[in-house]
C-alpha cells in the first residue's frame, strides 16, 4: 500500500515543525547558560575598562545592561584580589549574569531598573567569561580579565 504524495508531504512538515520547536523554545537567545556566541574580542579592546581600586583596596567597575542585548563595557581588566561588579539594568528586558570563576555564581533575575553588586575574590589571573544567561546566545557576554 503507497501513501499519497501528499499525505506524506504534511507528515514529513510535522514531524519537522515538532522537531524545531525545542531547539525554538528559548527563541534566538538559547535559553539558560546558553554558550553559543564568541566571547567579546581582546583583540579590540585589549584591556578593556580597568576596575578602579578604593582606599580600601576593593577594585569596583560597573556593568550597564540592556534592552539591546548588551553588556558595557564588555571586558573588564582589573588584578587578582577582591572585586566588586556592580550590573546596572538600564532597560526593561531581564538579565542574570554568571560569573564563571572556579566558584560560579550569578546575578540572579535582574529586572528593569535593579541594580546587584557582587563581591568576589579572584586569586588567579586569566579571563573570566560573563554570559547573560538568558541572552548568551546572541551574544550578551562581557570578558572578566584578570591580570
């Protein structure tokens, strides 16, 4: 028995359709801890924004992000020691940014207009990723570099 052609043309379109639709389900931004997108280029901007060091010896630097799917700056330079990112949500899209150090940690859901600031201790030099995790994908990612 032969199916006809056109019964099989819709049963090869479902099966397609129900087969992109996960990879589809977090839309461009691949979902959570999405990896997708390169890291921002060094080569650009090889040092980047350096944090700035308070009397107390805490290097602070503030991270804008936004509707548009960016970070800025998008690379930070600052010494091993303790570090203060603050990340500034200057739109109404939410965010959470990781930080991938030997002890991850993140954000958090930061609603339009929140503000976190996140303290941590860096001892070994190298360059830090920073994903959004929801916008990782299309490329909302910031580069920690530790010198």
């Amino acid at each position: 028995m032969t199916t006809p052609p056109r019964l099989a043309t819709y049963a090869a379109a479902l099966a397609l359709t129900a087969a992109l639709s996960g990879c589809s389900l977090w839309g461009l931004e691949g979902g959570p801890d999405a990896q997708g997108a390169a890291l921002p280029s060094l080569a650009a901007q090889p040092e980047g924004v350096v944090a700035t060091t308070g009397a107390d010896g805490v290097q602070r630097i503030e991270i804008t992000v936004d509707d548009k799917l960016r970070m800025t700056p998008d690379v930070v330079t600052a010494h091993p020691g303790r570090i203060e990112l603050t990340f500034r949500n200057i739109g109404l899209t939410p965010h959470d940014i990781a930080l991938r150090l030997p002890t991850a940690t993140a954000t958090g859901n930061l609603n339009g207009a929140d503000t976190r600031t996140l303290t941590i201790d860096v001892t070994e030099p190298g360059t830090y990723p920073l994903p959004c995790l929801y916008h990782g994908t299309s490329g909302m990612r910031a580069t920690l570099h530790i010198r």
